[in-house]
C-alpha cells in the first residue's frame, strides 16, 4: 500500500470518528435554558447520549432565536431534528417560542412529535375570563398547522413513551370534569405533569400547577412522587403546596424562574413584591435540599447519572 493511500484512509477514519462524534456523546444531559427577556418562562431541552432530541416548552417570543441556535449547536445540525417536543400548558411564557419557530423558521428544523394536552377554548373562557390565552391557543394550533410530517399526540394519565434512553411518564393531564380545573386559575391547573427516568434517576416536571391541582396529584400518586429532582412548579411560587413537595422529596429543584421573581423584587429590592417564592425556598430548606438550578444564574447543565457533592 502507497504512502498516498495510506493517507487517505487515516483521513477518511479520523472524519468518521469525529461524524460519530459529533452526533453521540457520553451522557444524557438536560438543559435549563435562561431566559433572554425580563418575563418569567421554562424551556428545557434535552439531548439523549445516541443523540435524540427533546424540547419541553420553550419560552416567550423574545426566546425563540436563541433556543433554536442552542438546539443546533448541542446536535451539532444546521437543520436539527427534534424528536419530540413537550407543552405543559397554553400559556404564551410556555408556548410563544414555539409560535415563533414554526411561523418565521420551520425550514430551520423539524419536529417529529408534538404532545400536549389542552383543555377545550370554551372551557377556558369559561372560568379564565380573559381572552388572551384562547388567542394564544389559536395561534399554537395554527402553528402545529404549518409543521410538514409532524405527528401530534394527545397524550392521557399513565401513558409512558421512551425517545432514546429517556422513558417519559405521563403523570396527570387536564380533565374539564374535575372540580379542581373549575376556578379562575384553569389555564395552570391544566398542566400536564410528567417524569422522565433516565439512568434510573428521575425528573418530575410540575408546569404550572396550582394548589388546586397538586392536591389532586397527592391523592393520584402520593406514594409514587417520590422524585430525584423536580421544576418547581409556577416558577417556583404560588404554585402547588408543600405537602406537594414533601411527596415528592426531592435531592434537586430546577427553577425556571428569573432574578426579580427568586427574589420576590417588584421594583423595591429584596422581598418587596406580592410573590410567594421566598416561602417556598424555605420549604425547600426545611426539606433539605441543598441543589438548586436558578434561571438568574444563566444557563444550567445536567449530566445524567447526576451526581452531587
């Protein structure tokens, strides 16, 4: 064999190596994207180690070119694939990035399969008294319209799916027959509460729950909360209650929630807003957790299996 060829293979292994490695990695990891406005939002996204793609939410509009940058970096595409994509709920802090991608960039990447389970616009007029969700709703289903070769699932309770070595648990979802959805507060309390396992650890997404519907969850899955880590809920304030929290017993709490609302600030410093957070941060220390994943402090990374200090 000639020095030439020799050459050429040693190239041609050395980029088949890097392709490979590109497109895997060691670990699945999630991310805890910040968000790129003053507004309170949650977006995750989390890239399975045979390089899968989820997205959970996603943000405001103002959020929108920065996770669709971020999801092309981490899967190394200039058109990513998106695996599935998951929404909580309808409300626009939740939902807009997405609107924004798919009106503006849907030739920018794709979207295999979309899950959410919203209650019915009537429903929610009904007991929200506001028109501005219902208008946000219009507009996500009209941007689901527009996707090409996206599979759209209504998932129920206790459905599970597995997207490379994520399994996702559908733990509760909205139910216009239940008393605990009939209030003003029927946009949060209709979340759609999932975990996922990964590497026997788990992650237990809350949305924006309410009181209302975390009690009813305690009397779903009380004995089966128990989580390794978990978003808290309503961006960490007004959301479920404690009794919530002590179910679920968490090592780690994932907070999707900016500098000004951790800090309970409406403008007057430390503690001067209406806000709840600051009683729930000493739930958490009464409960003994120590690690905590805060918006404010920029973007978070989480290695699967997480390992603590």
């Amino acid at each position: 064999m000639t020095i030439l060829k020799k050459t050429i293979i040693l190239i041609s292994t050395l980029l088949l190596a890097a392709l490979i490695s590109c497109s895997t990695q060691k670990h699945t990891t999630l991310y805890q994207l910040p968000t790129q406005t003053p507004q309170q939002m949650m977006s995750y996204v989390i890239i399975t180690k045979d390089g899968h793609c989820i997205v959970s939410d996603g943000g405001n509009k103002g959020d929108a070119d920065y996770l669709l940058k971020f999801i092309k970096e981490k899967t190394n595409m200039k058109k990513p694939v998106i695996d599935a994509w998951i929404f909580s709920h309808v409300h626009s802090d939740h939902v807009s990035t997405f609107i924004a991608l798919a009106n503006l960039k849907r030739d920018e990447f794709t979207v295999k399969k979309i899950y959410y389970n919203f209650p019915s616009a009537e429903f929610i007029s009904k007991y929200d008294y506001t028109d501005t969700t219902v208008l946000t709703m219009s507009d996500f289903y009209a941007a689901v319209d527009k996707l090409e070769g996206t599979e759209v699932i209504i998932p129920q309770n206790n459905d599970k799916f597995t997207i490379g070595d994520v399994e996702v648990e559908i733990l509760m979802v909205q139910d216009e027959e239940a008393d605990f959805m009939k209030n003003s507060n029927v946009v949060n309390n209709s979340s759609m509460i999932f975990r996922l396992t990964v590497e026997n650890q788990t992650v237990l997404f809350l949305g924006d729950s309410g009181v209302e519907q975390g009690n009813e969850l305690l009397k779903m899955h009380g004995d089966n909360l128990k989580s390794d880590m978990v978003q808290m809920s309503h961006h960490g304030q007004n959301g479920v209650s404690k009794e919530v929290y002590e179910a679920i017993n968490p090592s780690a709490c994932l907070w999707p929630t900016p500098k000004w609302l951790y800090e309970n600030d409406s403008g007057g410093g430390y503690n001067s807003g209406p806000w709840k957070t600051l009683e729930v941060r000493e739930w958490m220390e009464e409960l003994g957790v120590k690690h905590h994943y805060v918006d404010m402090d920029g973007l978070h990374e989480i290695r699967f299996p997480f390992k603590f200090d």
